[in-house]
C-alpha cells in the first residue's frame, strides 16, 4: 500500500524535518496531490499572468517542489523559468520536466541569489503549517527589485494560524508593497482545503 503523506505534512516542526519529509514523499507526490484535485498552482498562474503576460517574464520558482508550479506557469505561457527547492529528491523529479531553465539546490532559506535578479517571485504552496517559515516572505521580498511582483498562497491552516498573514500586511500596510490581487478558492477540494491567491507588488 502506498504511503499517504497528505494527513501528515502539517504537522512538521523544524526545517531538517520538512527537507527530510519532502525527500521521502517525493517519488509519490504529484500522483497524492493529484489524486485530491491540487489545483492552487494553476490559480496563482492565472491570476499572476492577468498582470504580466509576458512569456519571457524572468521568474524564480521557490519551494518548486516536484515542478508542479513551475509546469502552471509554463502552461499558462511563461518561457523564462527558474526553480528552487531546499529536497534534492524533488528536485530531481522537477528537473526531469523541463520547465525549469536552471534547477537550484538551496540549504533551508539560504538562497545564493542576487537582489533584482527577478522580476517575479512564486510561493506556491510553500509558506504555511508543516513547510516553510513566514521568515521565507521576508527573504523572498528583499530579492524583489521595486515593480516585482511575488505571487504566493497560504492555505486554510496558513490562514487560520493569523501569523503569516500578519506578516503579508506588514508589507502591505506599511506601504512597501501594494496589493493587486487577492482571491480564496480551492486548494485541495479532495481534503476540503481552500487557499487564498495573491500577487503582490512590491514598492
């Protein structure tokens, strides 16, 4: 019988337990997902190409995972892809897709990219409960030049935990970024799971 990972991933505590859980769920991954109706990858695309359709639009993928987001991005149009992820072994599966011009190995949230180097920012699926820390929003806004733009997700247990949000309306609130897109949907309609969608700007 095939290991379930799903009613488990939030219930991660340190980042060498999620790089560890992600390795072992890799080879399975899409198929779970999959298999409960994921569909927060194509809804961030969507909703970041209304603002920037542009198919050579320079993006950096983070948390790219198996390439799930980065095939979402490349469906709806974009050509100019980057992925990085802190698993090797999902990050194997992602490279074997093809969507990703350069598929880079980071060490937790250390990310050896240059400031300004993107346009665009994705964090689909990656800030939240059982994965990446609020922290990586930080990290991930500091290497946007004024005018880039971050396209992220937080899911319902994201929501729920107020702490990630909060720390999106810092940003906003303080006049550092502006809001240009927000919208709650399906996230995994298999589990009952809604996300929320933004594309922010930063300024």
């Amino acid at each position: 019988m095939t290991k379930k990972f799903l009613d488990s991933v939030y219930n991660l505590d340190t980042a060498s337990d999620v790089e560890e859980f992600y390795d072992d769920w890799a080879s399975t991954y899409d198929a779970e997902v999959t298999d409960n109706g994921y569909l927060t990858p194509s809804r961030c695309a969507d909703a970041l190409w209304q603002f920037l359709p542009n198919p050579e639009t320079k993006i950096l993928d983070v948390g790219c995972g198996t390439g799930l987001s980065g095939e979402a991005l490349a469906k709806v149009g974009y050509t100019n892809i980057d992925g990085i992820d802190p698993s090797a072994e999902m990050l194997a599966i992602a490279k074997r897709k093809g969507v990703y011009k350069t598929a880079i190995h980071m060490q937790g949230e250390e990310m050896d990219i240059e400031p300004g180097s993107y346009e665009v920012i994705a964090c689909i699926g990656v800030i939240g409960v059982g994965a990446a820390p609020v922290s990586l929003l930080d990290t991930v806004v500091d290497l946007l030049p004024s005018g880039g733009k971050l396209v992220l997700s937080y899911n319902d247990k994201a929501i729920k935990e107020r702490i990630y949000e909060a720390r999106l309306n810092d940003y906003l609130d303080g006049g550092s970024a502006r809001l240009l897109f927000r919208e709650l949907g399906d996230h995994l309609p298999g589990k009952g799971m809604t996300s929320y969608v933004y594309v922010v700007e930063k300024v």
